[in-house]
C-alpha cells in the first residue's frame, strides 16, 4: 500500500469530525447569543461527530464486515456484528443527544457512555499499534483520534451548557434538592 492510498484509508473517520465542524460553524456564522451558540455546537458535535460516525461505521460493519476486518488489520470473525451493533447503539443515542429536547446533563450521559466504548477501543487499538506491530489504516490515524476527539468534546460541551445554567441560577440539581420530602 503506498503512502497516499494508507494516508487516505485512514483518514475516513476524520470526516465526521471535518462534518460537526462546519456544520456548527456554518449555522453559527449570524448567531450572536452564547448559549445559542453553544446548543448548536452540541447538537451538530452529537448529531454529525458521533451520530454520523457510528451510523457509518453501522451499516459498514453489518454490510462489508470482511472489509472492516481488514482495515483494522484482523481476520474476519463474529466480533464485527458486535461492533455493528455497539455503532448502532451509539448512533441512536447520539441522535438523541442532537435533539432539541436534549438537556446538557443528557448529552453529558451520552457523552460519558460513548467515551467508555470509544475510549476502550482507543487503548485496544493502541494496544495493537505497540505490542501487536498492527499498523492497519483502520487501527492507527483517524480512528485514533476520532475516538478520543468524540467524546471528549461532547462532555467539554455540555459541561459548559451546564455551568451557563448553573450560572443563571438554574441548577439540575436545585428542582431535586428544593422538593418536598413524602
């Protein structure tokens, strides 16, 4: 595999990323209000980052799971339906996560959940890079950073949507703490 073709391969995931960016940053262009802002910020981050990716990365692993296989650098075996499935649960949960309805404590829980999968991967693809030799477009690159960069940056963004509220005096925590005791 030359250079171009293995710099090419293992950039796709990077497209989801590329995708949330210009999206918020398009929508956002003639919007002045911070907290506006910062709601479309999480909505295409959830909607395009993680949603897109996983519902991606879903159909590529129950269509082509032979193709996958191979750019992770494995053989093919029964795991890719499992991660078929993984993707599947993340895509709708992220889908969840870009609706209007979402709250910031929300997209934090989605959030969360998608780093311990996403996260995991992450340690198992580097865990394969050092000790396993695996340099496989699908196992070094992109991946590498889209699971790290997903997640993380959804927390990072719905944190800030939580301090705003805080800050305005609507903490999630005071409607709980303020109810009376039955």
């Amino acid at each position: 595999m030359n250079t171009t073709t293995y710099l090419a391969e293992t950039s796709v995931p990077m497209i989801w990323l590329v995708l949330a960016v210009a999206g918020a940053l398009i929508r956002t262009r003639h919007v002045t209000a911070p907290a506006e802002k910062l709601e479309i910020w999480q909505r295409w981050w959830a909607g395009a980052a993680l949603g897109g990716g996983s519902l991606w990365m879903t159909i590529s692993f129950f269509t082509v799971p032979g193709v996958m296989s191979e750019a992770i650098g494995f053989r093919q075996t029964p795991f890719e339906f499992e991660i078929g499935c993984a993707n599947l649960c993340l895509a709708v949960l992220a889908f969840r996560a870009a609706s209007a309805k979402a709250s910031a404590r929300e997209r934090m829980t989605i959030g969360l959940g998608a780093g311990m999968f996403l996260w995991g991967a992450d340690l198992g693809h580097l865990f394969q890079f050092f000790f396993r030799g695996n340099h496989a477009p699908g196992n070094t690159g992109g991946v590498l950073l889209y699971d790290l960069l997903i997640p993380a940056v959804m927390i990072a963004l719905a944190a800030a949507a939580q301090r705003r509220t805080a800050d305005a005096g609507t903490s999630y925590f005071r409607p709980v703490l303020n109810q009376p005791r039955v």
